[in-house]
C-alpha cells in the first residue's frame, strides 16, 4: 500500500485589520482556522463549519464572506476585516456600539458574525442593492426604506441561538442612521455587486 501523499502547504501573506500577516499554511487551511489558530483572533467564531450559522462572518474587501469556507490561500490580496478591526482606536463602530447600548447580544458567541454582517449590509443597503422583501427593485428607485422586514431579510444568513433578533433588528437600525447622519447621499444605480 502505497503512502497517503502530504498535504501540500504554501506560503501566503494575509491583509487583516490593516496589518500583513506572512503564514505557511496546508493548502486546505480555512481563513477561519488561520485567523483563530495562527493569528489568534478568536473574534471570529466557529460555530457550525459549514457556512450555515454565519458566526464566523468578516469582510472580504468589505463585502461579508463566511470565514469556514473562504481557503486561507484564496484571501491573499485582499483586505480582511474582523470584529477586532471594526473600532477605531478606543472608539467603536456605530454597529458595535448599537449592539452593546440596545443588548443586540445574549451569549455573544454569534455577535461578531452579526456586527461584520451588519457592517457590510448596511453599506449593501446604502448602494441600492435590493433584497428579497424590497417592493420597487429598479434601479432609479434607488435604496428601499430599511424597515424591519428589509433588515431580517439582509440579515438573515447570521443565525442567533439565544434569538436576540428583536434587538439586533433594532441595533442594525441605529448603525444604519448613525450611517446615514455622517455620509452624504448620493443616487445609486445598484450595478456593483460583491464579487462572486
């Protein structure tokens, strides 16, 4: 009986919260599993391994990405951003801070994924993107009212097993108006889309 082959392993260099990170990894290697256990941004969670729980969500170039299936080799060159990375300095995200001041949490162990989630939805939502709750989807109708329906649905890939949804519906409410309060709006002709 012939060997079992050894895994093949690369080098790669990974952007996250800003900083470069050079790592050796087994081709197999998930971002989540490079990012908890050779980096130690234990942030981001592992909650079912199979992309369905959305606890382990950060931001691939600012669009959402489930960390358990994103290879650690596919994310080179491209910015990653995690829970840690959200603050500037002592100061938190609009999302952080709107999830700790309306207790968008119980446990804590998907909030990460849900504020990472929230982060990018909330820019989704200021480009036009529709969801599939949103009444007018062409384009000039430019972005629907982010009501509750719009929020759970764009939400909705982030599952909370203590079921906080009614506060983190109305956190992902206040980070969306604290958004809209500091940035001018412009008209949106939702054609860009997260890369696929």
């Amino acid at each position: 009986m012939a060997p079992a082959p050894s895994p093949a392993y690369s080098s790669v260099t990974l952007d996250v919260n800003g900083d470069k990170h050079t790592l050796t990894v087994d081709h197999r290697t998930t971002l989540l599993d490079a990012l908890r256990e050779r980096l130690d941004l234990t942030g981001t969670k592992k909650g079912c391994d199979q992309g369905q729980c959305g606890a382990c969500t950060v931001l691939l170039d600012g669009h959402r990405a489930v960390a358990c299936l994103q290879l650690a080799v596919a994310a080179e060159g491209r910015a990653i951003t995690t829970v840690e990375g959200l603050a500037d300095g002592e100061r938190l995200h609009p999302a952080q801070q709107a999830f700790l001041d309306l207790d968008g949490y119980q446990c804590g162990y998907c909030t990460p994924g849900q504020i990472c989630s929230a982060v990018a939805m909330i820019e989704e939502h200021a480009a036009g993107w529709p969801s599939a709750v949103t009444d007018d989807i062409r384009p000039e109708a430019g972005p629907p009212p982010l009501t509750a329906d719009e929020i759970r649905e764009r939400m909705s890939g982030n599952l909370c097993r203590c079921g906080a949804y009614v506060s983190i519906v109305r956190a992902v409410a206040r980070a969306a108006a604290v958004r809209a309060e500091s940035t001018p709006t412009t008209v949106s002709t939702r054609t860009e889309r997260a890369p696929a």
